[in-house]
C-alpha cells in the first residue's frame, strides 16, 4: 500500500513539472489594472519566467540587478496606472462641463421668448415655434443621454 501511495506520488510530481500556466494583464474602462489565468478581450500575455530556486553561488551585484529590475518594473506599472487613472480623471470632467453648459443653453432656450440663429452676413434668422420646441427636445434628449 506505501508503495502505491510512494509511486502516485512520484507520478504527480512528475506531471506537475510539465504544467505550463500562462498570465494575462488587461485594463478595464475605469483604469484598473488586472492579472488573471483567462484571456479576456483586451487582455495580452504576460512573460513571467519560472521560479528556479536561486543558488547559493548568485553574486550580490546579480540580486542587486535583479531586485532593480523588479522595482522598475513596478514603478513602471504602477505610472501606467497613474496615467490611466488621470485620463479616465480628465475624461469625466470634461463631460461634466459640457453637461453644465449643455443644461444652462437648455434654461436660456426655455426662458427665453424668441429663439433665433444668425445667418452668414450675421442677420438674426428668428425660430419658429415647431422650430424651437424640436431644438429644446434634441437638447433635453442629449443631456438626458448624456448627463447623469
């Protein structure tokens, strides 16, 4: 009975040698950066070497490159996600002020008496009243679309 349990082991020990995991690195619509064992659609493959257990014989200035290595890897990352974070950032609030001015015409449309566009020598072309409840229901529909 020993003997069975000592050779299935072996035999998964082996197995686990041939074992080849891949990781993949994506970034989602709010900038967040994810790793993961699955494809997902925008996702690319990352390069991660295997673990060897480092020897003994490893020279202090090869730790010393390796662990720089690593570290730049990280600030590398983490000023991409930076990067993303910031424009993500930039993105809403550019939408927040074409809101603002969206809803503020959308005031001045419903306030005013008449409404008017001005033609190409400059001479003020006035709106119907088919005319301006259509333009006040394109804008409310777009602030509405695009405003929260």
């Amino acid at each position: 009975m020993k003997t069975i349990i000592y050779l299935i082991s072996v035999v998964l020990a082996l197995l686990s040698w041939t074992v080849k995991a891949e990781i993949y690195k994506w970034v989602d619509e709010q900038g967040r950066v994810h790793y993961g064992d699955k494809a997902v659609d925008n996702s690319e493959p990352m390069n991660v070497p295997s673990e060897k257990k480092q020897s003994s014989s490893a020279s202090p200035e090869d730790r010393k490159e390796r662990r720089q290595r690593l570290l730049q890897a990280f600030e590398e990352d983490r000023a991409a996600r930076k990067q993303q974070a910031e424009e993500v950032r930039q993105k809403k609030a550019k939408l927040s002020r074409q809101c603002v001015v969206a809803k503020d015409q959308l005031r001045g449309m419903q306030r005013s008496n008449r409404l008017y566009d001005l033609d190409k020598s400059g001479n003020r072309v006035y709106l119907s009243d088919e005319q301006r409840r259509n333009a006040t229901a394109r804008l409310s529909a777009e602030i509405k679309k695009h405003c929260k």
